[in-house]
C-alpha cells in the first residue's frame, strides 16, 4: 500500500488543513489493506480537503461540483 500513497504529494504552500486530510488520508489507505472500511473513510475525507483547496485557490465557498467544473474549465 506504500507505492499506491507514494504519488499523493501535496504542493508546498498548502494548508495545513489539506495537509492535514490528506495525511490522514494516507494512513487511511495504508491500513485498508487489513480492514476495507477505512477505504471509503479516506477516499471522502481526502473529497474534503480537494473541496478545501478549490475553494482556497478560486476564492469562493461553492459545492464541489461546482469547484472542479470551474478548476477544468481554468
């Protein structure tokens, strides 16, 4: 489960916030492995933090949607 977290790099001024989610995205991941709940735990807590960081990088508080058609059409 290491290399399939191993691509998950985060850009050096997010925020912790995201770094946060993700982090715990990945430990998520990690123990998937040996109990599958936690797979579905952190593909949504790891929604979250994309949610966060749209909305941090277009400066707006619209619904996740919304923020990835606006991120693709940018």
């Amino acid at each position: 489960m290491d290399a399939v977290v191993a691509g998950l790099v985060l850009p050096g001024d997010a925020s912790m916030y995201v770094m946060s989610a993700m982090e715990t995205s990945r430990e998520l991941i990690r123990h998937s492995y040996d109990r599958y709940e936690f797979a579905t735990v952190a593909v949504t807590r790891s929604l979250l933090a994309l949610e966060h960081v749209l909305a941090e990088r277009l400066v707006t508080n619209e619904p996740l949607q919304d923020l990835i058609e606006r991120a693709a059409d940018a």
